[in-house]
C-alpha cells in the first residue's frame, strides 16, 4: 500500500435515518442500531473500535461485510444501519451523509498495489509518492 493520509473513522448513515440531522455522534448514539463494519483482520485500528464496541458496548449490533463497494453503501442506505466509514467517502452515495464520531479512531488510507507493481503501475506509484512529497513538504 502506498500510505496517502490517515483518515478518522466516521459513520455514514442514510439521508432518512434518524441521526442524519445531527452535527456528531457519539457511542450513546449509536445503541440499539446495527453497525455496518468490514470483517475482522482488515485493518487493525477498525478492530480496536470493534473491541471497544463489543466490550463496552454491547446494544450496538456489529454486522460484518466483505469490501467497501456500492453494494455495501446500497444495503446501508436500504436497511436504514449505519457504516463505518470516512471523509472521503461522503460522495460514494448520495443518500448517505458521513457524520463524525466523538471517538478517536482513523485508518490508513492509501493506494493498494501488487507486491511487485508493473513497470507502468510503479511509475504512477512514484509519480504520487513525488506529488505527496512535495504537496506536504517532505
């Protein structure tokens, strides 16, 4: 993975779900939905929420799903549940507004790439390590 930037985790929710009109949530918030997460060993920072969620708050229903696609962004807007998501997901779905949380969790966001990239793929990596590096003054 090429590392981007470290995004704060947040929860989308449909246009229509009750909590769509607040500014932030918090865990209190959150009690009694069921909270859309990607499956456990996929990024280590998620499963700390997840294993403060299952300690310390078990009345937030933990539903596990496979990838980010607009599969799963549809299912979360259909059922009315909550996802855990980013910042930069909040055009993935327009009925699906980010909100943020009153937690401290992020995740590494970043472009995946093979082991070894192509000749052409590891130009366009190195051209956006560069374009990283100068944009953040490195």
């Amino acid at each position: 993975v090429l590392h981007l930037s470290a995004q704060p985790v947040r929860c989308g929710v449909s246009i229509r779900h009750r909590l769509a009109g607040r500014k932030s949530l918090t865990f209190h918030d959150l009690e009694g939905e069921k909270l859309m997460m990607i499956y456990r060993g996929w990024n280590c920072e998620l499963d700390k929420l997840r294993n403060e969620l299952q300690l310390n708050y078990p009345k937030i229903m933990i539903e596990d799903f496979h990838f980010f696609d607009m599969e799963v962004f549809n299912r979360c807007e259909n059922s009315n549940d909550i996802i855990v998501a980013c910042d930069l997901w909040q055009q993935a779905h327009p009925l699906i507004r980010v909100l943020p949380v009153e937690w401290d969790y992020s995740m590494d966001y970043g472009l995946f790439h093979a082991p070894e990239p192509s000749e052409p793929a590891q130009h366009f990596l190195d051209a956006v390590e560069s374009i990283m590096k100068s944009d953040n003054g490195i």
